[in-house]
C-alpha cells in the first residue's frame, strides 16, 4: 500500500473549488486520460482511462496503462472523498483519495491523503517506481484543480 499526502493553495473560492471536486464530469479528466465516463447518482462515476508509463522505468512494451474504474464520492462538509475500484494488468487496483478544503483569504487551503492499493502493479513496477508513478500523477491532478477549479 502506497499512502501520500500534501497541500496547496488554489486562487479560487472554497465554494467554488468543492463544486468543482464534487462534479465528476469536472474532476474525472483530472484523474487521467478519459476514454469513457458514465456518471451515476450522487456524484459516482465510472471511467476508462490511461495512465502513462514513463520509459524511465524500464518497461518498453508498456507506454500507457488501461483501466476501469467506479468511483463512489463522500462529502462531508469541506472534505470530499473518492473512492475508486477497478483492474488494471490483470490485478485489483483500489485508491482513496481525500481532500479537504479551508477558506484562507480569498483562496483555498486544499490538503489531500491518497491511498493506492496495488499489490501485483507494486510488485510489477517496485515500490520505489509505483510511489514515483503515483506521485507524478497527484501532481498533476493538483495541478488540473488548480487550472480548472
């Protein structure tokens, strides 16, 4: 199990921002690159999408990852939670992903816990790459809140 965590500060109103996190047609394209998205009842979602593999790792037959995902959302107050399950390689993949928001100013204070549980893809890629893989992909699903909020 890979746990991560940080914080940012985005230019946007809290309301705004929770808005935009409780929306899946708004933060699913954040996740990665959407091939399908279905949106159900309450915020829940599933999606196709592809994560990238860099070359740096050494796998060269493997550029891109496919997975399924069903995403369930929790809100409570300031805080929203994702909760994805899927297969991805052949083996299960589960991440939770909570971000909690607080007024500062006229911006946003937004600290996130991410959980990924991938055994065989850790075992796969180690635990040092897949913590790399999972970091870079936090950063850029920061960054697209940060852009899109």
């Amino acid at each position: 199990m890979i746990e991560l965590s940080g914080e940012t500060r985005l230019a946007r109103g809290k309301s705004e921002v929770l808005e935009f996190l409780s929306d899946p047609k708004s933060f699913a394209p954040c996740v990665g690159t959407i091939e399908n998205l279905q949106a159900g009842e309450n915020g829940d979602f599933t999606a196709k999408f592809k994560i990238g593999v860099p070359k740096k790792y050494g796998i060269p037959y493997l550029e891109t990852v496919s997975t399924t995902m069903s995403f369930k959302r929790e809100r409570d107050g300031d805080t929203v939670e994702w909760q994805g399950a899927g297969r991805t390689l052949g083996t299960k993949l589960t991440i939770v992903l909570r971000l909690i928001l607080t007024d500062e100013d006229s911006q946003t204070h937004l600290r996130w816990q991410a959980t990924l549980k991938a055994d065989m893809i850790e075992r796969l890629f180690g635990e040092k790459n897949l913590r790399e893989i999972a970091t870079e992909l936090a950063t850029q699903i920061l960054d697209c809140i940060s852009s899109k909020s």
